[in-house]
C-alpha cells in the first residue's frame, strides 16, 4: 500500500510529538466527545486518534472492543485515518470493500471496518495531528450533515488540546520560574547577608572617632548623621535577613517564650522614647484590660510593636500623641491578645491601606532610606503570620491610624509540628470579619 507522504512531514511529527499526547492517559472530557459522535451519527465506533509515522494511537475511543481496545493503538497499515492526516481533508469511505485506496486493508478484514468517515485534526499553525472520525461495520452513504457535525466537533477539540498544550507550557515557565526565583533570591539574600559586616565595622569605626582627638560641632553633626543612618541600613538589613527566613519557612528562627503582654509593650515604648521626646510626641500610658500571658518570640514580636511605635512618631506632626492598649479576645483555646498602637497622625488612605503590608512600599516616595524603606510593616506582617496572628489598620486619613495586631495566647496551636512541616503554620481561629495574613479589613476607614 501507498503511505503518502505529507504523512512523515517532520514539523507535522515534530508538532505531534511536542504535545506529548501519544499513549496519554484516557481523558473522560474526550470520552465524551467521541460517545456523542457514535450516538449522533448512530455509528458502532467513534474514534479520536492522533496519527504518527508507524502507528496510529486513539487517543479517545468509543465502540471499539478485544485487543484494539486495550493496546488503544494499531500499526500505520490498518489505519483509515492516515488518509486525513496526509491531505489535511475529510476521507470518507462508503464500503471499504470496493474503495480503491482501502480495500486490501487489513482493518477491514479483521476489524469489520467498513464505512469510515474522518475530518482532520488541524492545528492552528496548519499541521495535522489526527483524526475525528465515525466508523461503520456495514456499508452506508455518509450524509453532509454527518460530516459538519464531524468538523464541529473537530474544531472543539483542537482548541481543547491547544489549551491543555498552552497549560503545560505556562506550568513548565512557572517552575523555571520559581527555580530562577529561588536562584535569584538566595543571591539576594547572601548579598545583604554579606552587607552586614562591613557595615558593623564601619559603625564601630566611626563611632570611635570622637575618642581619637577633638573634632569640630561640623564634624560631630556629619559622624551623628553618618550614625544614624548607618542605623537605619542595618535595621533594614536585619529586617530584610528574618523576612527572607520566614518566607523561606525558616520558622527555626522563632524563640517561644510565655511572656506578659504589657511587657512586651513596656519593652517597645522604651525602645522609642528617645525618639518620640526628639520629636515633642507624648508617648500616653499604655490602657489595659484584663490580659493573660501569651506565647511569643519575645523579642521579634517587640521589634513589631517599636515598629508601629516609630511609625506613629514618624508620622504624627510634633504635638501629636501615640498611644498603645493591650486587650483580650475570645476564650480558653480561642483566647487571643489584641495591641494597638494610635497616633494623631497623617493617617492613609483607604486605597493605600490596602497596599500598605506590600514589601517596599512607601507612600512617600520622596522619603530617604533613613526615614521610610517601605519594610517594616512587611516584616510586621511575616512575623504576626508566623505566630499565627493577623495585622489590620483603621485610619481616618488627616487625623490619624490605628494599627491592630491580634496573637493568639498560645501562639501556634502546635509551633513544635513546625519541625517537621516548615510554613504550615496551623493558625488560631480568627475573629469574624477579619481576613487572614494581615489583609485590610472593612474596619479601613477614611
Ligand atoms: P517604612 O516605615 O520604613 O516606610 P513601613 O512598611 O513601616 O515602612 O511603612 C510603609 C508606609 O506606610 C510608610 O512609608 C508610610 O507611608 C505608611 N505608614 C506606615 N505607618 C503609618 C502611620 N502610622 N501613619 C501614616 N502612614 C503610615
């Protein structure tokens, strides 16, 4: 028999065989498509094959039974289908029996084909994969409207298989992707890692420079300055180190410890006195309620509350106040703790609040790295995640924000199933109306 050639094209084969669709698992979205061809044409067998250069393989089949069925593939001799395939056209066979081109083929002997209407497959760069097509064991007249329905169908599944090809390839990009991603961030990460000591030394260095003779007012205020700034950059690099750990899910890096909440407070305000009293912002007592020991890292969820803390004094206009009060919420295995921090602030606008926890965002683009890197409420966000809390703000903007953390008395239901399940982080129940991982809440106000 004559195998023509547009069969062996090979950007045909190579288009084939990119797909990976050859000997795939059977698809009950395909199954369908080839049942309903069979019940509409009301035809014994309804066939989805994708044709190579030495077999043909059913990617989709219905009516057929024995062995065929089972290896849901024949060699290239006994296929009907490679006819399409080899001119991109409907082949459409009455009897077999009489029909020049099929006649000696083995499948009408031995599998009784003897009416066979396909249509192709067609790509829409052109190339042919396959064949729909109705298959008869007796001989009959196939009728137009057999073969639109047939085209119909054809095309659906063209784009169905064009969309499953898009969806790996986009799976393949995204773990690159990620790949890449953690590639690139682990470089990131060593680089600031590698920032930090020579920052230090240059800290220390200057820091004895008063010592090593009599300086100029010019040059103690430039040294301060060079201080206070340096300050700033290490803090940014610290923060920048525990929010890669965590995303990592280094939660390794959490030290738990039952600790008071007013300490925890008591610790935060000390922390930014020196800086309110610098800026004539009064620091109000901290207002308790009725409050039980909570589990924490004791010092990371400090180093939270001072950055609310230095936020309220970084923007609250000297005069202002900037006050903190701890409450409780919830009982027994629900108990939580809830800080918040208030200033008489600028306060944000709603659709900034909803941007706010976006690692670098500042909304002073203007500010220097001294005053704003955008980082801290990201680090805020991470660490209150990791105890299984939640971060939100209220704000009237032009008055003043309250920024609300919420932790959960004991902390992680279990932090000690951390070893062995890194980030998954078995949270205590939130409370209505507030969303998970530190998201704005309708409590946004303007
Ligand atoms: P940073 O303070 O380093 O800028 P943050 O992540 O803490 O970074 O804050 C991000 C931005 O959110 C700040 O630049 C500021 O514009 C805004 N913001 C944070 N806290 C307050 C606040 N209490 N009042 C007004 N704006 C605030």
């Amino acid at each position: 028999m004559h195998i023509p050639n547009a069969l062996f094209a090979p950007d045909r084969l190579a288009s084939l065989h990119q797909r990976h669709l050859m000997d795939a698992p059977k698809d009950p979205a395909l199954d369908r498509v080839t049942e309903f061809v069979a019940r509409m044409l009301r035809a014994p067998v309804a066939l989805l094959t994708l044709v190579d250069r030495d077999r043909q393989f059913f990617l989709s089949n219905f009516g057929l039974s024995g062995l065929v069925a089972c290896a849901r593939q024949t060699p290239i001799r006994y296929s009907f289908c490679q006819y399409v395939v080899a001119h991109g056209e409907p082949f459409i066979v009455n009897d077999a029996r009489v029909h020049p081109l099929v006649r000696s083929n083995p499948a009408t002997r031995e599998l009784n084909v003897v009416a066979y209407a396909g249509v192709p497959l067609i790509t829409p760069d052109g190339k042919t994969l396959g064949a729909l097509s109705a298959v008869d064991i007796k001989p009959r007249q196939w009728k137009p409207k057999d073969m639109e329905l047939l085209n119909a169908l054809a095309a659906h599944v063209v784009t169905e298989l064009e969309l499953r090809a898009k969806k790996a390839e986009l799976g393949k990009e995204l773990r690159t992707w990620q790949v890449n991603e953690t590639e690139r961030l682990t470089a990131a990460r060593l680089t600031v890692h590698d920032l930090r000591t020579p920052l230090t030394g240059l800290l220390l260095s200057l820091e004895m420079l008063p010592q090593m003779g009599t300086l100029t007012k010019d040059q103690e205020d430039l040294i301060s300055m060079c201080l206070r700034t340096g300050a700033a950059l290490k803090k940014l690099i610290d923060d920048l180190l525990e929010i890669h750990a965590l995303e990592r899910g280094d939660m390794f890096a959490l030290h738990w410890t039952s600790v008071a909440p007013s300490r925890l407070a008591d610790q935060a305000i000390e922390q930014v006195r020196a800086l309110a009293a610098n800026k004539s912002i009064e620091l109000t007592p901290i207002v308790m309620g009725e409050v039980r020991d909570v589990e924490v890292d004791d010092e990371k969820i400090t180093r939270v509350l001072v950055n609310l803390l230095a936020n309220g004094i970084k923007f609250t206009t000297p005069g202002g106040r900037v006050g903190t009060s701890i409450t409780m919420t919830g009982e027994s295995d629900s108990a939580a703790i809830v800080f918040a921090v208030k200033d008489t602030g600028l306060g944000i606008k709603t659709s900034d609040a909803r941007r706010i926890f976006n690692q670098g965002l500042r909304l002073n683009e203007s500010a220097s790295i001294e005053e704003s890197a955008g980082l801290g409420l990201t680090y805020c966000k991470r660490i209150i995640e990791a105890h299984g809390g939640s971060i939100w703000l209220e704000s009237v903007y032009g008055k003043g924000s309250t920024f609300f953390i919420r932790i959960p008395c004991r902390g992680l239901v279990s932090h000690k199933s951390l070893f062995n399940s890194t980030l998954k982080v078995k949270r205590a129940p939130r409370r209505k109306n507030e969303k998970q991982g530190g998201e704005i809440t309708d409590r946004v106000q303007t």
